[in-house]
C-alpha cells in the first residue's frame, strides 16, 4: 500500500514558535507528521535564519523555502504601504503574501498528495496551486480576519480605525471567495466555527482549538510582578498595552509601590514609545520559554480590546499555573468559567480591582492558578485537541 502523502502551506517560520500563530501551525504539522510522509513550504522573512535548519530531524520529508522580499519596517514605510492597501482594498498580510503562485506550483509540480492543509487565510489562495495536485484541501483559519479588522475599527482612532474598516470589508470579500473551495475548514473556536459558516454555509467546519504541549508546572518563586505576554508587533496586543498602560496601570502603580509590569515576547520596539521610559515596566524581548518566564508571575493581564481565535497566552498562563484577568474580547473562544478558572472585567476601574484582589490574595490567586492549570491539562494539550481532527 503506497504511503499516505500530506503537505502544508505555512506563512511563517513554526521553529522555535515564536507567538500563537506559530505554536497552532506546529501542532498541525505534528499532527500530520504522526499519520502523513508530509512536505512543508514556508515563507522566510529577510535576514532570518534558514527554517530548514530548525525543523526537528524526520518531522517531514521535503521542505521548500520561499523568501518573501525585504521591506523597511520603519514608521514612515509602513504608513506608505498601508495607504497603498487601503487604496487597494487589500487586506496588510494578504498583500505580503500574496504573489507567490508560481513559486507554490514549482514546489508541487508533478507531486500528488492525499491532504494538503494551508495555515492562515493569507494564503487561501494558493488553493488554485494545492488543489490541482491534492485530494484533499484544508485551510486552518487562525483568526476569521475580518471579524478581526472590524473589532480594531473600535479600537484605534483615526486613521488606523479607517484602514482597518477597508481591510474588514476586503477580507470579507476574499473569505467569501475562497473558504467555499476549501474541503475542510478548521477554526479554533465554536464562535469562530459560527462565523466561518455564516460566510460560507455549505462548507464542512471542525473546531480545532489552539493547544500547546502538556509541560509541566514550572516552579518558580513569585516576583512582585504582573505579565503580558505575546507577539508585541501585533496591532491587538499593542492597542492592548496602550490600554494597560494609559487607563489601568496608573491605578496599579500608585496602589502597589513595589509593583513592576513585564511585558514577555518578541518586537518590543513596538510598543515601547507608548511606555513613557516608566522604570517599572520592563520588556523582556524574546523568550526561549514563555511558560517559565510567566510561572514568576503574581498575575497574567489580557486587557485585549480587539481580536479573534482564541489567545495562547491565557493558555500559556493556565499552563504555567498562574491567575488570569482578562477582557471579555481576551477570553473569547475558551471554556472559561468566570471566578473559577480567571476573573473577567471590561472597563479599567473593574480591570484594576480584579487585580488587586489577587495580587492582596495568595490564596485567591493560587486557587483560580490551579483551576485553569486543571483546565489546560484537560483540554488544551496537543494531545487532547488532536482527538477533535480526522484529517
């Protein structure tokens, strides 16, 4: 019996997993590698180190790199670029990804695969090259986009919020016109699998939650600290710390002297300017381990106002057995239990509280830390999300 052959389509580099995005696109790729002989195609960002070199030995059997071109990344060339998407009408990310359609059918030509599964709606299009060599089409929605969009028209101001109510109605647009092709689409979460069928009503929907590997409990001495974690270049997660920093931080600082805020991840110079040079907000910059990094924690804050999916880092956090409190928008998609596994507050007056009420609580906090590690365990696990798919 000739083997079973599996492709995946990824935007980003998923070794080391630097973000949400990356962890969700490696869980597929294990996944497949269990039951597939599976060929990757990446796209390597300028400068970055070859992703070939990162994969682990025998997870696939050919990978083939697409360099995406160098762009500047300095403030004045991504105002230049997103006014020329607006005046387009497409979408920041579909348009960096976009274009590379000869490349894809090279890597595919005169193969032929029983599955290929394409990760992010950036790249839906690439069904057009995927589709003629595979039985079988998937694409993994990490976010529905422009659900995504049309939250952060809410809230940025002007001109963001105008872009992003031209990218919301562009998304909308080309998810109606790609989702149908796909035999399979995945989501991460029912509200999402809801939203994915609205577009596109005959299409078979799998909720496919965002998991992470079973770890286990990192042990670590408190540090007098609260945490965010997360991609810092990620326009939620920084409208999120403009948030933090400008409506419920000033609360936190001046209740708790000795307290500092930790803000965990990758591109920090991205939110730096929005920190007024505050000593007792640091910026980690990229970790090798977020789980540890958020174990020394006393509290993990989502005051997201704008996203989609669902949020690794309250996953990240559950695994590292530390208390959550996040917006209503941050906890979307996850089976939370208000006051039993993290408390939910929407305004910074409520924000702030729920804070101080764990940081004035070892035993609250330990209690709520413990749920959602119990949580996690149960099902946020590579192993139990696994048992959702039969691709």
């Amino acid at each position: 019996m000739a083997e079973a052959r599996a492709l995946l389509v990824t935007p980003e580099a998923i070794y080391p997993p630097h973000g949400g995005g990356a962890l969700r696109s490696q869980s597929v790729l294990e996944y497949l590698a269990r039951r597939y002989a599976t060929d990757v195609i990446v796209f390597r960002e300028p400068g970055a180190t070859d992703p070939v070199r990162q994969f682990p030995a025998g997870i696939a059997r050919e990978i083939h790199v697409i360099d995406l071109p160098r762009h500047r990344k300095d403030p004045l060339s991504r105002a230049v670029r997103n006014a020329g998407r607006v005046l387009r009408a497409i979408p920041p990310l579909s348009d960096r990804f976009g274009g590379f359609g000869d490349q894809i059918a090279a890597a595919v030509r005169a193969r032929r695969y029983d599955l290929a599964v394409v990760e992010h709606f950036w790249c839906a299009p690439y069904w057009r090259q995927i589709g003629l060599v595979s039985s079988r089409t998937v694409l993994d929605l990490h976010n529905i986009e422009s659900v995504l969009h049309a939250r952060c028209v809410r809230s940025e101001s002007w001109p963001q919020g105008l872009a992003h109510c031209v990218f919301a109605k562009a998304a909308r647009k080309l998810e109606a016109r790609w989702l149908p092709c796909y035999d399979c689409l995945l989501t991460a979460s029912d509200a999402d699998g809801a939203l994915a069928r609205e577009i596109s009503p005959q299409s078979n929907v799998v909720v496919y939650p965002n998991a992470i590997p079973l770890v286990p409990l990192p042990r670590a001495a408190e540090r007098d600290m609260i945490a965010f974690s997360g991609n810092l270049e990620y326009h939620p997660n920084v409208s999120a710390v403009r948030f933090f920093h400008d409506e419920i931080w000033p609360r936190l600082r001046e209740r708790w002297p000795g307290l500092v805020w930790r803000l965990i991840g990758k591109n920090p110079e991205a939110v730096r300017k929005h920190l007024d040079g505050d000593t007792r907000i640091e910026l980690s910059g990229p970790v090798e381990d977020a789980i540890r990094e958020l174990a020394s924690a006393k509290v993990v804050v989502v005051p997201l106002l704008a996203g989609s999916g669902t949020r690794f880092k309250i996953i990240e956090a559950w695994a590292a057995g530390r208390a959550v409190v996040s917006t209503s928008v941050g906890a979307e998609g996850l089976r939370v239990k208000r006051d039993e596994n993290l408390l939910l507050a929407d305004n910074p007056a409520t924000f702030a509280d729920a804070v101080t009420s764990l940081l004035a609580s070892v035993e609250h906090r330990q209690r709520l830390g413990t749920a959602g590690r119990v949580l996690y365990e149960n099902e946020y696990t590579w192993e139990s999300a696994w048992k959702k798919l039969d691709l």
